[in-house]
C-alpha cells in the first residue's frame, strides 16, 4: 500500500493524545460514609470493573475513528507503479504493410487490429499512433476512429529499426513516466534482421498476429524473352509459397480486353510465355486468382511506340561501322563532315560521336558542354594527329584527366568492366578466352574520377565515362586498331546510343527510384503529368532540349498503367507495380528475442497494460471504516451500562 499524501501519516502522532487522557485521569474516587454498606460493597466493585471495560473500548474506537481518518487523508492506494502521480505514455506501431492482407481466423490482420485497437484502448486516453505512412500523435482513439477504419495498405513497409526508431521518437522526454511501445505486425522474415535494443525507459511489446494459411501464389516479373519481325513472346514468372497447385489460370488483357489465357501448375517458380504482335502499343495486365494476398495477383506492363534516337556523327574519318549499329529501325543517324557541320543541329540530338577529329574548336567545344548539360550524350575518338593542346583543353572542360603524347607501342585491351551499366547485360558470365582486341598507338591517361569500361593489360584507360562523356584513348580505324573487327564494338556504341535516350521499361517497381526519359519538346511552364482516371501526378522532372528526364519513388503509390500527359496531349504510357517482396509469408519467431514482452492478442496485451498501470484507491475504504468507528462507540456509550 503506497500514500498519495504520505506526510500526512506524521499525524498519527495524535493518537497519544486520548491514550494520555484516559490513562491519567485526573478525576479521584472520594470515600463517602454510608451506614449499612456491606451490601453496597460488591455492588460497587463490579460498576468499577465494567467502567473500566466501557473505557478500554471507547478508547478503541476512538483511537481507529481519529486512524481511519487520518490514513484516508493520506489517500492510500494499491499499484505497480512506485508513485501516484505517474505519467503513462503509450506509442502503438501498427504495420499497415500488404503482407496484413493475410487472412487470421477473423479476418484480414490489419481489420482485425484496427477492430481490436479500437475497442481495447479507452477512447479518451491520450496516444500516439504510427503506421508506414502516417502518423497520429498526441490523439486519442475517439479522435481517429474513422481513419483506423479507412486506413489503406502501405506501398513501402518500414524495416524493423526504422519503425521501432520512429515510434520512439513520439515520447516524451519526461524521464519519470511509464512508457509503452506496442509494436503490431505479423513480423514477416525480409531483409532487415529483427534485433530489439534495450531501452530500460520504455517497455517493448510485441504482438505478432499470425495467418491461418501462408500459402500464397504472385506474379513475380515479366520480360520479352524474344522478339521477331512479326511477333514478340512475353515471358511470365510466378512465384508459389504454400503447396503446389496443379491448375492455376493466368490471365492477359489489353485495356481491359482477354488477349490470351492459359493455366499452369506451379510447386516453387514457374515461367509462362503469351505471344504478342510486334510493333504495338499494349497496355496490360496479367491477373491470377489467389484468396490470400491480393495485391500481388495483378501485374500491370505496358509497351509503348518506341520513340527513334537521334544520333550525330562528326567525321574526319570513315564512320561506316556506327551506320551498321545506329540501324534506322532504332536510330535516326546523321553523318557529316566536320567541315560541313551545322551547329543548330546540335541541340536535336542524343548522342553526338566526334569520330577521329584533329582539332576540336572553341565553338564546338562550346555547344558541346550546353549539350551533354542539358542531357546529351557525347562520344570522343580522338585521331592519330590531334592537337593536343586543344584535345586537353576539351578533356579538362568535361573533367577528364589530360592526354600524355602519343605512345607508339602496341598495347592489348585486357580488362572489361562487367558490374558497368553499358555491359552489365551483355555477358551471362565473365569471359576468360576472349580474343582481346590491341593498339598501335594511344594516348596515355590517368582515370581521376572517371569510371573505365575497358582497360589496357596496364590499367590504363581505353574507354573510360565521366557524366555524360565518353573517352576513348586511342583511334579506332583500322590501320590503328583491330577493335572494329571484334564483337565488342557493337554493344559499345549500341548500348551508349541506348543510354542517350532512356526508354521506359516495361514497368517500374512503386518505392524504388526509377528514370527514363520521354521524348517531347514542352513549352514554356509545361509540365508532365502521370494520369490514371481521376489521379493526376505530378512528378519530379527535369527537362532538356528534347527530352523530360522523369524520376518516380513513393509516387505513384497506386498499381496501375499511368498516361503521360503534356496538358491535354497524350504522349505515351507507364506502368507501376507493387514490390512482391511481401509476397513470401514466411515469419520471425520471436520467443528468442530479448528484452521485450510478447502477446498474440492485441486486447489480452492492453488489458495487462491497463493492469500494471491500474491505481486502487483505498481511501473511501478508510472512510468506511471511520464510520463504523464511530457507530460502535456511540452504541457502547448507549447501551455498554
């Protein structure tokens, strides 16, 4: 039992007071003569004997009346708390990831807990809630009522330090206070491990609601295994966790129009292919039927009409091997001769290759630089006669090291960069009995800040990138070199040529960060706009002289085919899928962590909570007992003769 006034008890000290009255009356018995008193004597022993009993018992009842009321002054009361006044926080964490679409035994497990935060926490204590996408701070459940019911699955699901460290944050700093944090998720294994910290101001509770089932089938990605003239195979993956299904249909639509449906049987992974028709716009979506998770029974793709790269290409030398890469199919490619070159065309292109130039000019280096700021793609091969002043000053106006003279040994190209965007999906494996191009002169130079994609057997750069430029370090014509005749120039200048104009993809991943470019000239103030229905975003964008570099994380935070609009003006399609890492139901078991007090049952938790936090007044208790204090004294005084 603990006092809310505990100086109050000093006044106990009172009770001495009616112990010294009646043990030191000051009252004498005075002997008075009496004739015959012989058969008085008896009478009066006994009246002393009960007077001294009524007294005893009246001092009783005195000494609990003036106690009873004393301690309820005090205000006792019965807790687990050290003190009265104790302030109680509770920050509940409640994961609104796709993963809560499981089905538990009632329900989907985020409608279940909503329903259960609902009715376990009183409406007008005071929380704060948190969940992937939201926060409610310093509120109380009356208060947020209608969003807990409305609430939505988050797109993106914080990893576990993030949420706990989050959640945290909305505490107070009052160091006295209890503090409760209540973590609700079905606590699925990804990647971030789980690892509770110990934190001796706030106690940690977990409730892990667990599905019924955890078998669960996903679309998990598609690809163009194959193209021809003609017709184009989609390949589709599926990914099963849960016992094997023998007949699982697999839907494709076109604008919401059956293009093709077939089944598959599936124990782990399976790929399935669709044929489609070549050049043709498609916007798609692929659907299964699966009663556990929803959202990854969709997939939306879209293939748009490629847009043609413009490519340029300064000669002042023989440029016939970039006309056989930069095919008219893909590429508007222009040739000219330096002397002939026309500077207003620069700002039309997207790759500009300065194919064995002696001299670079002020002028061109000028437009140039405006050029590969604005988003182009430049390429440099420089001639066995440069000058090399002028060549250095170029070199150090893209931030290249500078050129040492010419050097006249033969030199092997030994090193290829495979983890290199440009090459990155060119080889299945690292080559080891490649046929290595060689040299007969080249320019030598340090790297400092660029990036080498082919390397000499000395380390030095043969090809190296810097932003948007491109070096190489020695002539490609024949006389100098053997690389045009080796398979690696084409996917080289092809996959450069690529790279100037970045294409959208058949579709994008909502929550990672995702660019490509859309080609299209805007006005002055005109922005792009993703558009889906009645959803209009607006997204990050930059825009160069031909093309908007667009650039997409948290939004769109919808699945769906999203129509690029310039005002009113259609220019082309993009599609946004869900991360299927939710996908797996596999789960932590949380009996070997630390630190941390463990429920399955969202009510069950809150009830202890309330139980550990729960103040037991007594004083009313105390009063009770005054009163009946001074019942019993006024009936012995009545009726004790």
């Amino acid at each position: 039992m603990q006092f809310k006034h505990p100086e109050l008890l000093y006044a106990l000290f009172l009770l001495l007071i009616p112990i010294i009255v009646h043990l030191f009356q000051l009252r004498k018995f005075q002997k008075e003569a009496f004739t015959n008193v012989a058969f008085l004597k008896e009478v009066t022993l006994q009246t002393r004997k009960s007077s001294q009993i009524k007294k005893w018992l009246t001092l009783l009842t005195r000494l609990g009346l003036i106690a009873a009321l004393i301690l309820a002054f005090a205000q006792p009361y019965t807790s687990k708390n050290s003190s009265f006044n104790t302030e109680t926080e509770t920050v509940i964490y409640l994961d609104n990831s796709f993963s809560m679409q499981a089905k538990g035994d009632k329900g989907p497990l985020l409608k279940r807990a909503v329903q259960d935060i609902i009715s376990s926490v009183p409406e007008d204590e005071n929380i704060s809630l948190v969940t992937n996408d939201n926060v409610y701070r310093n509120t109380t459940i009356k208060a947020i009522t209608n969003d807990l019911l409305a609430m939505d699955y988050a797109t993106n699901q914080l990893n576990y330090d993030a949420a706990l460290l989050k959640s945290k944050a909305y505490f107070s700093k009052n160091a006295s206070s209890i503090k409760n944090l209540v973590y609700i998720s079905d606590f699925q294994i990804k990647e971030a491990l789980l690892k509770i910290t110990a934190d001796s101001s706030i106690q940690t509770n977990l409730v892990q609601l667990k599905p019924v089932s955890a078998n669960n089938v996903a679309i998990d990605s598609l690809y163009i295994s194959k193209r021809t003239p003609n017709n184009l195979e989609l390949s589709v993956t599926l990914r099963n966790n849960g016992n094997v299904i023998d007949n699982l249909p697999v839907s494709l639509y076109n604008n919401n129009n059956l293009l093709a449906k077939t089944s598959v049987s599936i124990t782990d992974t399976e790929t399935t292919t669709f044929t489609l028709p070549a050049n043709t716009v498609i916007n798609g979506v692929l659907k299964i039927e699966d009663t556990n998770l929803l959202f990854d029974n969709s997939f939306y793709f879209n293939i748009n009409e490629t847009p043609k790269i413009n490519v340029l290409s300064i000669n002042e030398s023989d440029d016939a091997f970039l006309k056989r890469i930069y095919t008219a199919d893909e590429f508007n490619y222009t040739s000219v001769d330096f002397s002939g070159l026309n500077y207003n065309t620069i700002t039309d292109q997207n790759l500009i290759v300065l194919n064995e130039l002696e001299r670079i000019p002020n002028a061109l280096n000028t437009a140039l630089k405006a050029f590969t700021d604005n988003g182009g793609v430049v390429v440099l091969i420089p001639s066995q006669n440069i000058d090399l002043q002028n060549y250095n000053n170029t070199l150090l106006n893209f931030n290249f090291t500078p050129y040492n003279t010419l050097n006249t040994s033969e030199k092997r190209l030994t090193t290829i960069n495979y983890s290199h965007p440009i090459y990155a999906s060119v080889f299945e494996k690292r080559v080891t009995n490649f046929q290595y191009p060689k040299v007969n002169t080249f320019y030598p130079q340090e790297l400092s800040g660029a990036s080498a994609l082919l390397q000499f057997e000395d380390n030095k750069p043969f090809l190296s990138q810097n932003g948007n430029v491109f070096v190489f370090t020695a002539p490609l014509n024949k006389k100098n070199s053997n690389f045009k005749a080796v398979n690696l120039i084409v996917p080289t200048f092809y996959n450069i040529g690529k790279s100037s104009l970045k294409n959208a993809d058949l579709y994008y991943t909502i929550g990672n960060s995702n660019t490509y470019d859309v080609a299209t000239v805007l006005q002055q103030d005109e922005i792009l706009t993703l558009s889906n229905g009645e959803d209009n975003i607006i997204p990050q964008q930059q825009y160069f002289n031909n093309k908007v570099a667009v650039t997409t994380n948290e939004t769109p935070n919808k699945a769906a085919t999203y129509t690029i609009k310039s005002k009113t003006a259609t220019i082309e399609n993009v599609s946004y899928n869900y991360n299927r890492t939710e996908s797996n139901l596999n789960y932590h078991t949380l009996s070997n962590i630390e630190n941390v007090t463990l429920s399955n049952s969202i009510p069950e938790l809150f009830n202890t909570i309330k139980s550990d936090t729960k103040i037991n007044a007594l004083w009313k208790w105390f009063i009770i007992f005054a009163l009946l204090f001074l019942i019993i004294e006024m009936l012995i005084l009545k009726y004790f003769k």
